[in-house]
C-alpha cells in the first residue's frame, strides 16, 4: 500500500471517529407513553467540523442524520435505539425525576445510553440530564450532556470525553413535531484537524408516530 493510501485511509480513519456520535438529543424530559412508540429523523451540522482539512483556512462543514425511534416503558420511563450516520447503533434509558403523572406538567429527567459507533471500531457512553417546560404546542427544553467514545483497538484513536449543553423547542405534538435544536460542546479535536475545541451542532428533528402514516402515503 503507498504513503498516499495509507494517509487517505488515516483521514478516513479520523472523520468517521471525530463526526458520527449522537450530539442532538431530540426529546423532551416527559417519556413517551407506555406502550406506545415514536420515531424521529435528526438532520444536523457542524460548520465549524473540519477547519484544516484542505490546508488553508476555510472550514469544512459536516452535515449527517440520525434516525432513532423511542418507546415508552413505564409512566415515568422509556427506552431509545439511534442509528447515528447509518455507522453504529446506541440504546439509552430515559427516566423522569419529576414525580407527577401529570404528563403536560414541567419535567425534568436523567438518560444514559451505550453503544456502538463508527463502524463497530469504537465503543460509546452518554449521560444527559434533561429538562423541559410544560407540553404545549412551543415546548422548550435543554440540559447538559457529556459522552466519551473508547476505541476497541490498541492503536485506535482516543478521544477526550465530550461535554456541553443544548437548548431546543419542540413544535407540535409528540405524535407530529418539529424540534429546532443547538448543541454547544467541548469537542478536543485530537487530530488536528479543529484549532479551537468548541463546536455548535444545530440540528433539526423531525418526530411522531404520524410520521410513520404520512410516508406509507
């Protein structure tokens, strides 16, 4: 293999490690009703991804989605599966602190989740505490998150754990909403490639169990 294939398959190596972890969060501190099951598309960016990749300096934006679908364990519950970039797969646990059943009612909750990113390469961790307003039509919510990715191999890249805070509003219902979103973090770029460590990360959701009748339209 030449120098020039091995250089490309290294920046490979450090795009698919440096973008495709779950930074949108795309959900309210209430649980999705038990029994019942919501989907979601997450459309996000990072303008600020890649600011040395062609060796000036002009930044490089990195655009991906997620899909992920949520389903409502217990009243004060539910459970997550994301799909981030089509790359891995990350299942988390939502739990609502607040303890009215009231489920309109301001709520506050913790999540944590685990799984596999980038192509199966490395291992990934999140904690998120949540809160949000009252449901409404204009729904805001935010919180803080921090998740860390472990590299399964010995000479794999290891990143810095990745922390920060977000703020969104869901429009809409839970059935069928849109949820404008910003994440601003302390993202360590260990290859280089970022000369400042903070990134913004607007994202757009797109959810509901509605979803799910309008495409089968």
């Amino acid at each position: 293999m030449s120098v020039r294939s091995v250089t490309s398959w290294s920046l490979l190596s450090v795009l698919s490690s440096a973008a495709c972890i779950p930074y949108t969060v795309g959900t309210t501190a209430q649980p999705v009703p038990e029994g019942e099951a919501v989907p979601s598309v997450v459309w996000y960016s990072i303008p600020n991804g890649f600011e040395r990749l062609r060796g000036d300096s002009g930044a490089v934006a990195f655009t991906g989605f997620d899909v992920e679908g949520r389903v409502g364990v217990s009243d004060r519950a539910d459970v997550g599966v994301r799909i981030p970039s089509l790359t891995g797969v990350v299942v988390n646990y939502k739990y609502r602190l607040t303890s009215s059943p009231n489920r309109t009612a301001a709520a506050v909750a913790v999540m944590g989740g685990m799984g596999l990113v980038n192509l199966g390469n490395h291992a990934y961790l999140e904690a998120t505490l949540l809160a949000s307003a009252r449901q409404a039509k204009f729904t805001p919510y935010g919180g803080l998150r921090a998740s860390q990715v472990l590299p399964f191999a010995r000479d794999g890249i290891h990143d810095s754990p990745t922390a920060g805070v977000f703020l969104g509003v869901r429009i809409g219902r839970q059935d069928l909403g849109v949820s404008p979103e910003l994440g601003v973090y302390y993202d360590r770029s260990v290859s280089g490639l970022r000369s400042g460590n903070v990134i913004f990360v607007p994202a757009l959701v797109v959810h509901g169990s509605e979803l799910i009748r309008l495409i089968s339209r």
